[in-house]
C-alpha cells in the first residue's frame, strides 16, 4: 500500500515529532504541523483550536452510498509528550531537557497522518471521516477538552476508533477487548488533624502519624473486604506525607493515592467507605480527617459491536492469526474513555514488541522499551501496519458497495 519512498517520509516526520516533543496544552509547533499537512493534502476541512491545540481534519470520500444517509468514522490520534528527560541519544532523541515522547503518540501521530495522505489521494469510500488529533492526554483529560469544545455537535461522529501502541505484544499483532479494557482513575486525599508537640511527650499530643498508619490498615479492606471478589478494583495509598523533625510530633498527616476500577459503580462504593473510614476512624484517637476525592478520567469501555468489526479488519487485511482475543485489560487509564461516553466505539493494543526493544537504533538508553519509560521508543514498523489497518477500516465501513 505504501512505497519505500512513502514510509522513508513517515518514519522522518515520526522521529521530528519524536524530537521536538511538547507537553500537554503546549502542542503548537505538533498541531501546526498536522494542520499544514491535512490542508496540503487537499482535505475538505481542518479546523484548529479545538479544546485548545485539538485539530480536527475532515474528509469526504469519492463515492456515492446505496443509502442516502451520510455515515461518518471518526479516528484519533493522541499528541503530547510527557515530562520525562529521555536518555536514548540516537539522532532523533528530544531535543528538550524534560521532555519525551515516552508514550507513543508521535507513533500514533505518524500512523494517522500516513492513513489519512493515502485515503485523501484515493478516496474510494463513501461517507465522512473525521481525523481527531487530541491535546494533552497524559493527565490533562484533553479528549474532554475537546468535547466540551463542541466536538461531537460540530463533527459528529457514527463510530469512533483509537489505538495505542503496546510494547510486550508481539510485533504488528493487534489486542482486542469487548468492554473495559482501561480503567477509571481517581484520586483521594486525606488530611488528619492531630496535635502536634515534644515528640518525648507523646501523651499531650495526638500523633496523626499513629492515626494516619491506622487508616492506611483500614483502607486496605475496602477492597478486600468490601468489594466483590470478581469485580477488579485498586486502592493505593502512594504518598505519605508527615513531620518536620524527629523531636517533633507534627500537627497533621497528609495521605494521598489512587482508585482504579473498570465501572463507576464500584467507585462510588469505594467512595462512600472511605469517606466513612475518615469519619469514624480517627475520632477514635481524638483526631479528625477532611477527605476530598476527585473523579479522574472514566473506565475505556468498548462496543462490543464495534470491537468485533475492528477485529474483522485484521482478519481481512492481515490474517486472523494477528488478532490477540480478550487481551488483558490495564488499570492504567486513557482519556479516550470520554470520546467513548458518547460515541460507541473501540480502543485497542497494536504491539510494539518485546520489551528488549530489539527495534530501537543504536544508541538508546539500555533501559527497557517500556510505555513512559526514558529509554522507550516507538517502532517505526508500525507505521505502515497502523496506517494499512485505519485504511481498510475505512474503505470496509463506508464502503462503496
Ligand atoms: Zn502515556
Ligand atoms: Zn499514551
């Protein structure tokens, strides 16, 4: 489908998206790029500023539909970088100290932009596809950005489609999951208020340390003991945060962590205990907590419908031996969730390789060629093999005939 000539440019644009990463909100030189490229490329509309630094890049296809209705895919790509100073020193290594595409997205980026050059020369579809290039989803929820910004009411979108590349699947090989494939990520934060004093005279003080080690115990059987055994669910305390000095028995005790679970059901559930442990627990010991709780980023749920489609276009294109059924689903969270509250679709795993990263150049950093990882890096392979795939799933589901 692609020339040597073709990927060579691919591979090139890939690795200066690679180069000069930005971070989330800040993907000015990135969004200005795709934009001059979709517009060079004789697109029927590219719109920029879209929850920000989103752009959105419509095509129409060359056929006319049996139906009359005009059916529209919508496929996105991710774009910024993380805050990571990248240790690989091979030629396209960041050119920015702490800053990395350590995740991917410039692969992502890459692969869209391939698939989207070749459907724009060819247009053998009907009906429209919208190429969503999204800001800021490492943390910063840029896919809601976007909707918040009118996305879906100024291009609406049928079905919508999302890959990510997945470093520990075989090369080219795609995962697949029917329902939760990413969880919800959530985050809690627990102050206990104690009183502080000589750390030689306990008993005129209330210690929120000896507090706060009692409502870490207790927090761990809100999973194990509340919730049911066969729905997965995470509760980590990960920072604790007490004291000034070993003399001193400090005022309070600051606890903060993460809840991960693949329906929101069992958040609220989690929610509500914890809310109750920081009641009732600390009273116990003459302290008190104040509890705040924020609702992060919602689980990735798939179409079951669509899943099974996307999955028929591996088959079709590379064979049913390079679909991985029900790959295991992460507690990691992805913001395409958001764009999957609204649009029924599908999220899947297209695998990087081994974690080795035999794939890298020379001169990477040694470490593993694992996501958010500063010896990472996207293989270039998969350029071809993402933009194929985003090919044919258009011109199977808006087909001509
Ligand atoms: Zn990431
Ligand atoms: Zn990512």
């Amino acid at each position: 489908m692609f020339t040597k000539q073709e990927l060579d440019q691919f591979q090139m644009l890939r690795r200066d998206f690679h180069a000069y990463p930005e971070l989330k909100y800040e993907e000015f030189r990135t969004s200005g790029k795709i934009s001059a490229l979709l517009k060079r490329w004789n697109f029927n509309g590219v719109y920029e500023g879209i929850g920000q630094t989103g752009v959105v890049g419509v095509l129409k296809g060359g056929g006319t539909a049996v139906s009359t209705e005009t059916k529209t895919i919508g496929i996105r790509a991710d774009m910024d970088a993380l805050p990571l100073n990248e240790e690989n020193t091979f030629s396209h290594a960041s050119q920015y100290f702490g800053k990395m595409h350590a995740c991917g997205h410039d692969g992502h980026m890459a692969i869209l932009l391939a698939a989207a050059k070749k459907l724009a020369e060819s247009r053998n579809f009907c009906g429209h596809v919208n190429f969503i290039f999204q800001p800021a989803e490492e943390g910063g929820s840029g896919a809601k950005a976007m909707i918040d910004d009118g996305l879906f009411d100024r291009f609406p979108c049928d079905e919508i489609y999302a890959l990510h590349n997945w470093p520990g699947l075989p090369e080219g090989y795609f995962g697949f999951n029917c329902g939760a494939i990413m969880g919800s990520s959530n985050q809690f934060e627990i102050v206990i208020e104690g009183k502080g004093g000589h750390a030689a005279m306990p008993h005129m003080c209330v210690d929120p340390v000896v507090v706060a080690s009692h409502v870490i115990q207790a927090l761990q059987t809100v999973v194990s003991r509340v919730i049911k055994p066969i729905d997965p669910a995470v509760l980590s305390v990960s920072q604790v945060l007490a004291g000034d000095s070993p003399n001193i028995i400090g005022r309070s005790c600051k606890l903060l962590g993460t809840v991960r679970t693949f329906n929101m059901k069992t958040v609220d559930t989690i929610e509500k205990k914890i809310d109750l442990i920081c009641e009732n627990l600390p009273l116990a010991f003459g302290a008190t907590a104040k509890f705040k709780f924020t609702r992060q980023y919602p689980p990735t749920v798939n179409s079951e419908k669509i899943t099974k489609i996307a999955m028929d276009v591996v088959k079709d294109r590379f064979g049913e031996t390079r679909i991985v059924r029900d790959v295991e689903p992460t507690m990691g969270a992805e913001d395409f969730a958001f764009m999957l509250e609204k649009v029924p679709g599908t999220y899947f795993f297209l695998g990087n390789g081994d974690i080795a990263g035999h794939h890298r150049d020379e001169g990477h950093g040694g470490g593993p060629c694992t996501l958010h990882n500063s010896n990472y890096d996207f293989n270039d392979k998969l350029i071809s093999i993402g933009a194929e795939y985003w090919v044919t799933l258009v011109e199977n589901r808006l087909s001509k005939f």
